[in-house]
C-alpha cells in the first residue's frame, strides 16, 4: 500500500529493508508471542486461534509495506530450518504402540474420516481445476493439513512449492475450520442427531451441570510444565539428527529411482521426498524409543512454536486483492473436502453404531488436529475422550504428510 512512499523515501518498497534480519526477526517473534498471549488469553482470540492472528499480524504489515515480502530470514531460516525441525519434535507423541492400544473405535472413524478427505480432494480438484491454477499443490496440502494438521500443511507446501496461493488457501482453510467447529458443536447439542446417535459424554456432563470457562481452552491445553536446560538441548540435538538422517534417506533412495514414466515420477517424488522420512524415522523413533521420549519435556511445546513461526512467514506474500479474488474459491474447494469427510464420519459412525462424541471429535482430529479436537473435548466437559483423540490426532501427522505427497502425485501426473 505505500510501497511507492517508501521507494521514493527510502529507496526500498518497504520500511524494513530485506537485508535488515533482527528488524524482521524482532517483529515476527513479537507478532507470534503476541498471537499466542491473546489466544490464551482471551476467548474471543483463542476461538480465532493464534495461528490466524499471527497469519493476520503478517498480512497487514506485508500490505502495508512495513515488511518485504522476500528475505533471507523467511526463504532460508524459516522454510528451510524452522519448519523441518519442527515436525520431529511435533511427531514425538506419535507411539504407534500406545495409539493402536489406547484410541479403540475412535481410530476406526478418524481413519474412515481421513478416506472420505481424501475422496473429497480428488472430487473438489476435479470439479475446480479449471478456475485455479496450481491447484495441485493446495490439494496436497489441504489432504495433509484435514488429515493430520499444520505440521503437514507445512512440509507439503515446502515439498510442493506452492507458491503465493498458500496465504489465500490458509485464509479460507482457516476460516472453514472456524465455522465448521461452531457446527460440531451446534451438532452436539441439536435433538436430531442426539435422537439419531448416542451419546453418553453429553450425558454425563448434562447430570454433573454446566462447564465452568475461567480460562480459554488454549489456555488449559499449554498449561505450565517443567522443563530443564537438558530438556531444550535434546530435544534439539534429536530433531537436528531426524532431518539429517532424514535428508541422507531421501537423497539416497531418490538417487535410485529415475524421475521417468508415470509409475517411477510417483514413486520417485514420494521416497524421494524429506519429509517422508522425516515422518517416518520421527515414528519409529517414538515408537522405540518411548522411554527415551518419556524423559524428554517441551517438545511440543517447541515444536508448536516453530510452526507458528512458519504460519506468521506464510502470511507475508499474500496481497489482499489477491486474497479476495482467490479466497471463495478456495472456499469451496475446502467446503467440498470439509463435506465429504463429514459424510463419511457420520454415516459411517451410524451404521457402526458409534457414539455422537467419538464421530464428532475424530472428525475435528481430522480437519484440524489433535490440539483442536483436544481443546474441543474440554471446553464440552468429554474429558475421559481428551487423551484418545490427542492420540489419534497425532497420528494424523503421521499418515498427513504420506497421503498429501500421495494425492498430489497423482493430480501432477
């Protein structure tokens, strides 16, 4: 908006120069901590959530031209480092041990939830294609992102290289999530589907009367825990060892295959792709090393905080008229996903004779997260289902970023 002010002012389009790091480096921290003290502490910001008012701190500086849309610190730190760190330390919890044993039907539905996003993205592509281009890469993201989470969004984006149209697809996927919640829980207490499914949490909370909100659910999810200097060291040392290993992998077996023929191209992206195995040594690790992981605290406490620096960078090149000119669209690509998953949840959950609470949060689980579904689970009083749904949502991060990379192939074939 004032880019030409500060051209002719300062002989730059923004007025913080791109060369200028700890400037841009002190507004992005400050922007994320501000985004995650609002959101634990006040309701109306945590029902947006921290991750949008980051999103939205960064389009308005970037709009305004107080940031550059390009740098070192976006391109290179965050994308490049931020990002592949973050996940390890976010897929600790992921023992598939612990999730097989302890998630009972709720990993039935969540799983029947995550097909059903799947069939919904090849179906939005192919009624959509034509009107937006590069819609390869949202449909990827938009499978990781409503069968795992941010963190799959985030390593699909990076492998797919999507572009400026992933600030637009955050925008309506986030403002999808919104509604959609506020439809879970108008569901949870319309008489239709309570008249149609049972629903024992529901009815436990009603007897022991109305919840008491005396803090925002974000707020009651990252409550305090301990953590010492040994605790920040490892966990990094761990994440670091994961992407190298990681990286090695890829490059190695990538080598192998050639990049020809439909078959090889899919093969070649999926095995040749960092982020599958960096999904993938990050599970085995959890998984066989739970006693190892056990000992360790804040992982997902770092791990959250790397990904929110990576949706504030997300938000820096997206241009509002190119929002509003791309965003409805992407509205209904997300809206078609967003439905099909919900028809495959509750259908099935009725002919599986499941209960109303278990469909609608490994339904949340799916479209946005273990942390989303969890923090739902608390604010309706559900708590003996908040420990399950944290676990099959966090597998969720796990099958996300396989099945992205999977959908896209296929699209970009």
């Amino acid at each position: 908006m004032f880019a030409d002010f500060f051209l002719a002012r300062l002989g730059r389009e923004s007025l913080i120069a791109a060369d200028d790091t700890w400037a841009l480096l002190a507004l992005l921290m400050v922007s994320v901590a501000l985004a995650i003290w609002l959101e634990q502490k006040y309701m109306w910001a945590s029902k947006i959530s921290g991750a949008i008012i980051a999103l939205l701190i960064a389009l308005a500086a970037s709009n305004l031209s107080i940031i550059p849309t390009s740098c070192v610190l976006y391109d290179d730190i965050i994308w490049g480092y931020a990002v592949p760190l973050g996940i390890p330390l976010l897929l600790l919890q992921c023992n598939m041990k612990k999730i097989w044993k302890e998630t009972g039907r709720m990993m039935v539905i969540f799983l029947i939830g995550a097909v059903g996003t799947v069939v919904g993205a090849f179906a939005a592509y192919g009624l959509l294609h034509p009107f937006i281009p590069g819609l390869e890469g949202v449909a990827a993201m938009m499978t990781g992102s409503y069968i795992g989470g941010g963190v799959n969004f985030a390593a699909l984006a990076s492998e797919f290289e999507v572009g400026e149209i992933k600030a637009a697809a955050t925008v309506a996927d986030n403002l999808l999530m919104a509604l959609y919640f506020f439809a879970l829980i108008f569901i949870a207490g319309m008489k239709f589907f309570r008249s149609h499914f049972t629903h024992p949490h529901i009815d436990a909370v009603t007897e022991n009367g109305a919840l008491e909100e005396s803090q925002t659910q974000a707020a009651a999810y990252w409550s305090r825990k301990d953590i010492s200097l040994k605790d920040i060291a490892m966990n990094f040392a761990y994440s670091v060892a994961v992407v190298f290993a990681a990286k090695l992998i890829a490059a190695f077996i990538g080598g192998l295959i050639p990049d020809t023929g439909v078959v090889l191209h899919m093969l070649h992206t999926f095995f040749g792709s960092e982020y599958v195995w960096i999904t993938t040594v990050s599970m085995a690790c959890a998984t066989f090393g739970e006693k190892q992981v056990a000992k360790l605290s804040g992982s997902q406490e770092i791990g959250t905080y790397l990904i929110y620096l990576f949706l504030f960078v997300i938000g820096v090149p997206a241009s509002i008229s190119k929002i509003i000119q791309e965003t409805p669209l992407l509205l209904v690509f997300t809206g078609i996903m967003v439905v099909v998953n919900m028809l495959f949840c509750f259908v099935s959950g009725k002919l599986l004779h499941f209960d109303l609470e278990d469909i609608i949060l490994a339904s949340n689980a799916n479209i946005g997260g273990p942390t989303t579904a969890a923090g739902m689970a608390i604010s309706q009083g559900w708590s003996a289902l908040v420990g399950p749904v944290m676990l099959v949502g966090t597998f969720g991060y796990v099958i996300g970023t396989y099945l992205g990379i999977l959908v896209g192939g296929i699209l970009l074939v």
